[in-house]
C-alpha cells in the first residue's frame, strides 16, 4: 500500500507511524496550546527528536465549547509556525533508521478558505480535515496542490457538540459514510494513494460507540487506504477510567494504541510522543504485521 504525499511516498507495511499533536491556540481541551510560535517549534522539535514521523499542527481548538476563531485569525497563527518549519528537524537527526525523515508536515483545519491559503505553501504535505469532508472543496484543494487528504469520520457542523447522536452499528455506518467520501474524492480528482482515514473518537459518538469502533476498527481495512487514529487522552478513555485530567490519560492512550495496532492501524496522532514510540517499537517487534499493514 503507497501513502502519496506531495514529493514522496510512504510505503506500507511498515511499523505504523507516529503523529505528534502540537496546538498553536490558548484553549485546547488539554491544556498544552500555546500562542508563542517559539514554544511551539520546540515542542514540535522535541516530539520529532522522540521519534515523531509526522507533526500535526492545530491553530483552532477542536473543542465545542468554544466558538470559532476567524478565518485571517486561523491562517495567521498557521503561518507563524509554517515560516520556522524546518526549525523542527534541521540539524537533528533520526531517531532510527525507521523514522520518516524529514517529518510529515499536516495541518488540522477544516475550512476551505484556510485549506486553500495553507497549501500555497509547498511543505504542506497533509490537510487532516476534522469536518468530515461535507463537499468536495477540500479534496480538490489537495488534488490540485498534490497534497494528501485525510478524511474523519463524523457528523454535522464542527465546533458543535452532538451528544444526541445515536447508532445503531457505529462501524455500518462509518463504511457507508467513507463509501460516500470515497466517490466524493474521486470525482473531485483526488488520487486513491493520497487518501488517509480516521473513524473519529469521540466525534458524534458516545462511549459505547467508540469502543465498538476499537473493537471493529479492522474493518476499515476493506478501503486498502492507511487508518489514523487519534488515541490521544480522549474523552472515551476519562470514561472508562474515571480520570478528569486529560494528560493523566497516557495510560489509557497507550492501551488504544496497542487495541488499534492489533486491528491494522497505522497511525497514531497522541500528544506523549515518547511514549507512543516505545508502544509500537515494542509492539511492532511482537505482534506479527498483517498484509499491507
């Protein structure tokens, strides 16, 4: 399986990737945004120098709670970051021979507007769009720029709660609604190999539904495309456990990790990089990889 970015490919099997989170905001549900681009980068160059194959940058908080940020507001705090880019990796060095190197460079926004100024910038190389792909704007965008897609299961508008949300098998419906998504991105002309998938935890879903996505995640397997998930201190796992604080989470992340590497993902978006890459580097060595894995 070829994950097509911009300039170059990842291919697969191979141990699955990290994605470290870094969020250039004042109000993310963990608490470790920061406005400062220079706290920012370093976090950024820390998680690369701990084995992060991918950053993933944020400048709009996911959270419901909180309104939307305009759109020149979203862009300005993207370009602050995109500007000191290479300041992450320059100089430093892989932590393996694994690692992918230089790091992926994503950016978590969903609004076309922003997606069409960000990619103007070639080092952009994937738009992790968290409003479930409503049209195909998006998709062209990234077919136009070469850059790749990532598509997130979910329902409605972002930045709005949807607690109500109800399923009646969670895992159906996310085939049926990638099937959709799939056919959007086609006819928007946005090649197969530059597609990545997420089935959303916690996004329009309530704890039943995102342990039943744990427990069918191999599923997604039919779309021969690689599976993100982002494991990371999420709500399901404060649910389970009974934990108010998202960064005591880690050990419940770790435990979605390790459930998701034996169903076939291959990338994990988490904020302890460190962590994650001694999970998988462990995990990878026991658990034997499937076929295009």
């Amino acid at each position: 399986m070829i994950w097509r970015l911009r300039d170059r490919e990842i291919l697969f099997p191979r141990r699955p990737l990290v994605m470290g989170i870094v969020n250039v905001n004042d109000d993310s549900f963990c608490g470790d945004g920061t406005l400062d681009v220079s706290e920012a980068i370093a976090l950024a160059r820390r998680q690369v120098e701990a084995g992060a194959d991918s950053i993933d940058v944020g400048a709009e908080s996911a959270r419901t709670n909180r309104a939307a940020i305009p759109v020149d507001e979203e862009i300005a705090r993207f370009r602050g970051f995109l500007a000191r880019w290479e300041e992450v990796w320059a100089g430093a060095k892989p932590r393996d021979e694994i690692q992918v190197w230089p790091p992926v460079l994503s950016v978590n926004t969903w609004r076309p507007e922003v997606v069409e100024a960000l990619l103007e910038d070639s080092r952009v190389e994937l738009v992790n769009d968290m409003g479930g792909l409503p049209d195909d704007r998006n998709a062209r965008l990234c077919a136009r720029a070469g850059a790749s897609l990532l598509v997130m299961h979910s329902v409605g508008e972002p930045k709005v709660p949807h607690v109500h949300q109800q399923w009646d098998d969670v895992m159906t419906a996310m085939e049926t609604f990638f099937d959709e998504k799939w056919s959007l991105c086609e006819e928007a002309g946005l090649a197969r190999e530059s597609v990545i998938l997420d089935p959303g935890i916690d996004f329009a879903k309530q704890r039943d539904d995102n342990l039943a996505v744990y427990r069918g995640l191999e599923r997604l397997q039919r779309f021969g495309r690689p599976v993100l998930v982002p494991v990371s201190r999420k709500t399901v796992i404060r649910e389970v456990l009974d934990i108010q604080n998202p960064a005591d989470r880690d050990a419940g992340t770790i435990a979605c990790l390790a459930a998701s590497l034996r169903r076939q993902a291959h990338i994990f978006r988490v904020h302890h990089v460190e962590a994650a890459w001694q999970a998988i580097k462990v995990l990878d060595a026991v658990i034997p990889r499937a076929a295009g894995s």
